[in-house]
C-alpha cells in the first residue's frame, strides 16, 4: 500500500504501468480485437497501405500487421514475463536455502553459481538453443538456465541481510519452523527488491526472445513473433521499408515501459532516495 502510494506520485510509473496494462490485455484479447487471422496469407493483398481492414497494412505474404503485433504479445511479452517468474521461482528457492542455511549447501549452490557465471550470458543462451535446437520452448528454457543463477546470487545476498534482523532471532527463539520463517520473513523482505530486480531484467529477457527469432533460433515461421517479424521486415526493406517500424516500436515501447517501471520502483522502495525527496520538498 505504502508503495502504490510513492508510485501514485511518479507519473512515469503510473505512464509505464497503464502502457504495459494496455499491452497485456491487448494480447490476452488478441482473437477478439484483431481484425484479421495473423497467420492468413493474401499475396493479392502484399504491401497493402494502412487502412479500416489493415490498420498498420500488410506485409509482403499480405498478413495484417496488426493482427501479428496483437498476436506477437503473447509470444514476445506474455511469455518474457512467465520465463521471469519461472527463474524468479529457482532463484528464491535456491537462493533462500543458500542464505540462510549456508553451510554445505550454500557452498554447493554458490559453486555451481560460479561455474554459470564464468561463461557469458548471451553465449551459454546461444549454446544451449544450438543443443535443444530452435524453437520458441528451448529459447525460454536458455533464459532460465542462464538467468536463475544470477537471480540465486543475489537474493542470496538480500537474504543473509535480513536474517540476522531481531525479529527474525525472536521467530526463532518462539519456536517458529525454519520455513515458516522463510515464508513469513525473509520471502516478504526480500520481496520489493526481487521485484524491482524482476521488473527490470524483463526488458532483457524480451529483447532475448526477439533477437533469437530474428536470427531464426526462436519462434519460427507462421507463429507471429515481434523479432521474427523484423526478420521478416529486413528482407524486403529495399522496397517496404515502414514495415519495419511497427515491431520495432512494439519492442521499443515495451522494453523502455519496464525499464522505466523498475528504476521508479528503484527509487520507491529505497529509503535513501525517498528521504532526499522528501528534503527537496
């Protein structure tokens, strides 16, 4: 409550969260606000300018663009925020045991951390979709195998600074379960920070998504995808070249939108930021 209240104040917080609402439930209603089939072909109608039919025209196989941007948020945004809840999942599973447990198992998680992290992101997602093989399923399953480690580390970090808070040593003198004190305090705690976190990389995971596709490792031809749909754009921007724009801006919009979003939650739940606000006032 005490959050919504400091967003309400930021009004590119509150821009960025009515861009991405409008966006998700544009995708969750794509079948019912499309003009068109987003797979549908009609060489008849290829380059066809923007009109009532084709709101943002076609494209060279004569597909509504706008159907297929409608359509791409299921594949490009929908499924970029499921893969950040998946690896936000293992990190804190993972991360809350090597926390506070620490021991034997924090050195076995935190080994296993190192050895990821010593190869570069973008490779190791490139060297597991050429092993899983392309397609729209192995490039998420790359995102989460490169991303819960670095997820694991940090909300280790957040967890060993909570855990020695007084009443977190007062649950455990009372007699309280180590999960329920993982369930009831340490989780919350940690919660604003994995979300600012969260919010932040999933700019990151959709620019992964769409950059696999435009080099065909992603989602594959006719399933509409925002990066597959550039790829698409750059073969025939000699002659159509504003077929690129459309996709483009879709990506760019979104990405900056949870960029955005994350440095004003940032900013929201840092005491230090929200006192020299308060100064300045």
């Amino acid at each position: 409550m005490v959050l919504w209240q400091k967003l309400k104040s930021d009004k590119i917080a509150l821009c960025c969260i009515v861009i991405l609402l409008v966006i998700l439930i544009s995708g969750i209603f794509a079948p019912v606000i499309s003009p068109n089939s987003p797979v549908e072909t009609n060489i008849i109608h290829k380059f066809a300018p923007a009109s009532i039919k084709y709101p943002l025209g076609t494209d060279q196989l004569g597909r509504c663009i706008f159907s297929r941007i409608l359509y791409g948020i299921r594949t490009t945004v929908i499924l970029s925020i499921a893969t950040m809840i998946a690896t936000i999942l293992i990190g804190v599973f993972l991360g809350t045991i090597a926390g506070f447990f620490q021991g034997i198992a924090d050195e076995i998680i935190m080994r296993i951390c190192d050895i990821m992290l010593s190869f570069p992101g973008e490779v190791m997602i490139l060297a597991v979709v050429g092993i899983l093989g392309p397609g729209l399923s192995n490039v998420i399953i790359a995102n989460i195998i490169v991303k819960w480690v670095w997820y694991t580390r940090m909300i280790r970090t957040i967890i060993m600074q909570y855990k020695d808070k007084n009443y977190v040593r007062f649950a455990r003198v009372s007699g309280c379960s180590t999960w329920y004190i993982m369930r009831k305090h340490l989780i919350p705690d940690a919660a604003g920070e994995i979300i600012v976190l969260a919010t932040l990389d999933t700019g990151w995971v959709i620019l992964n998504i769409s950059a696999l596709s435009f080099l065909g490792l992603g989602v594959q031809p006719p399933t509409p995808e925002w990066g597959m749909m550039l790829s698409e754009a750059k073969n025939v921007m000699s002659i159509h070249p504003l077929q690129m724009l459309p996709p483009g801006i879709a990506i760019l919009v979104v990405v900056a939108a949870f960029n955005f979003l994350g440095d004003s939650l940032k900013s929201a739940l840092d005491p230090k930021t929200h006192e020299k606000i308060k100064e300045v006032t």
